[in-house]
C-alpha cells in the first residue's frame, strides 16, 4: 500500500533504523475536507490520490492520524497494515470507483454484501429445545436468538425499509432449505444499497463480514450514519456485538469461556464494528 513513499522508507530505514520519516502528524482542513498530514506531505491512497476525510467526519480524520502518530517506525506503515486499519478503509473508499484499484469496485462490494442477506445469521434460529431438556430456569437458544433479532428486524422493516417483509430461517424445519428473502424485499434493499454513500458502503461491508450479519450491519450503520438520516443514534457497538454473538455467548455459559479465544474474538468483533461505526459516523447536517 503506497500511504507513504515506499523507496524513502527504504532509505530512511537503512540510514535510521526503526525511525519515523516524519516528526508530526496533524490534520489539516483542505476544501470540503480533512487531510493528514505527516509533516507536510499528506498521505495517499494506493492509487496515488489524497486520502481527504469528509468535512462532516471529524472524529474520523483524528483517529487516522492518531494511527500515524502511534507508529513505531516507518516501515511499519508498509509492514504492519494492521497498525493502520482506519487509513486502509478510508483509502478503500476513495480508491472504490477507480478502474485499476485492488480492492472490490463499488458494485461488487454491493453484490458481495447482499449475499449475506438469504444466509444472515441474524435469522437462523435454533431448534426448539425439546420441554424434558430445558432448564427453567434458563431461556433457550432459540428464545435469545428470537429476543435480539426481532427488534432489529422490527426496526429495518419499519423505519429503514419501511414495508417489506424479512423471511427468517427456522431450525424447526430444518436448514436443508434455505428461505430467500421475497424479491420485493430484494429490490427494496439494493435500492437502499445503492443510495449509499461510499463511505456508510464500506462502513456497511465491515460490520457485515465482522458480524457475520446484513442486518446487524445495516442497523449499525443507518443507526449512525448522518447521510442515512433515520437513526436515533440509540443502537450501537455494544448492541451489535451482542446481536452478532448469541450462541458464542450460550455455549460459554454452559461450558465456560476458552482463555484466549472467546475473549479475543469479542474484542475483535467490537474493534472492527467500532471501525465501521467510525466511518459512518458524520456531525448532524
């Protein structure tokens, strides 16, 4: 990724080894924007172009340069992208109508989320548990997933997409047959999709793969999103990681939480939702 020159961190690196090119890093308004400035040469997409941060997104042009000011040393932009992972997506962004970019086009990033849509895991609930095994005085699977799906698919189906019908998957019947969403519910959706900006696009692409859920991620970002103009701004991180790790948390109150694992990926789900909440984060118009 070409954020910074690679040939002077080459040279910076062989002449100060695990020295930083730059001594500051700031923000910088320019136009309808914000740059981030590393002395004073703002940084670039891999195609070259200015990573200009939307004027209405100031929190998010802080946290990138934050993650330049944490570096360690310039080759870490280069070698340790995951140090970087607000600037990575800000840069995807802008490159995302480019021909030549390398990363998804803007309608395949649509198609790509839509996928998530027939097989949400929002909406396979569990086989009811049958009444000889159940705990009274535990709520069931089924009974967890049906609690937390329900509002959220309230909400999109009423506020967000108001009219259509969200089919969910029932345990009951068994998987064999996945239930499609109804081709109104389809067309109504993508519509939705490709009204989005380019920024709540990829905010969108983040929190569904983190998640594992369309759902979770539309409410998250039309919750936020000052562009989407629906949200209360009530829903957010939190809720969306819980919604998004029901059965993780079932089995860990029944066999107990592996040190390392159950713990990691929660934090790693609220990190890369909290990266699709900050891009689509915007200041009230």
């Amino acid at each position: 990724m070409s954020l910074v020159p690679r040939l002077a961190v080459r040279k910076a690196e062989r002449a100060n080894p695990g020295k930083k090119l730059w001594k500051e890093v700031k923000v910088e308004k320019r136009g309808d924007g914000f740059t981030i400035l590393l002395d004073k040469q703002p940084i670039r997409t891999p195609l070259k172009k200015l990573i200009v941060v939307p004027e209405s997104k100031p929190l998010l042009a802080d946290a990138i340069a934050l993650e330049w000011s944490l570096l360690h040393s310039s080759k870490d932009a280069l070698t340790k992208r995951y140090r970087i992972p607000l600037t990575q997506l800000a840069a995807r962004v802008i490159d995302m109508r480019e021909p030549n970019a390398r990363t998804p086009s803007r309608d395949t990033t649509i198609s790509n989320v839509m996928r998530y849509l027939h097989t949400d895991t929002l909406i396979f609930y569990a086989p009811s548990t049958l009444e000889e095994h159940r705990d009274p005085n535990k709520k069931t699977l089924r009974e967890l997933q049906v609690a937390e799906a329900e509002p959220i698919v309230e909400w999109l189906t009423t506020v967000l997409w108001p009219g259509t019908k969200i089919e969910y998957n029932d345990g009951d019947l068994g998987f064999v047959v996945i239930a499609h969403q109804l081709p109104e519910t389809v067309k109504a959706i993508r519509e939705w999709l490709e009204g989005l900006t380019d920024w709540d696009l990829v905010a969108l692409e983040i929190a569904t793969m983190s998640s594992k859920s369309f759902l979770i991620g539309a409410r998250l970002v039309a919750e936020w999103s000052s562009d989407v103009g629906v949200g209360e701004k009530s829903w957010g991180i939190e809720e969306a990681a819980r919604a998004a790790s029901v059965e993780v948390r079932y089995q860990t109150e029944i066999w107990g939480e592996v040190e390392d694992t159950h713990d990691v990926d929660k934090e790693d789900i609220k990190r890369q939702l909290g990266a699709a909440w900050l891009i689509a984060l915007g200041a009230e118009k």
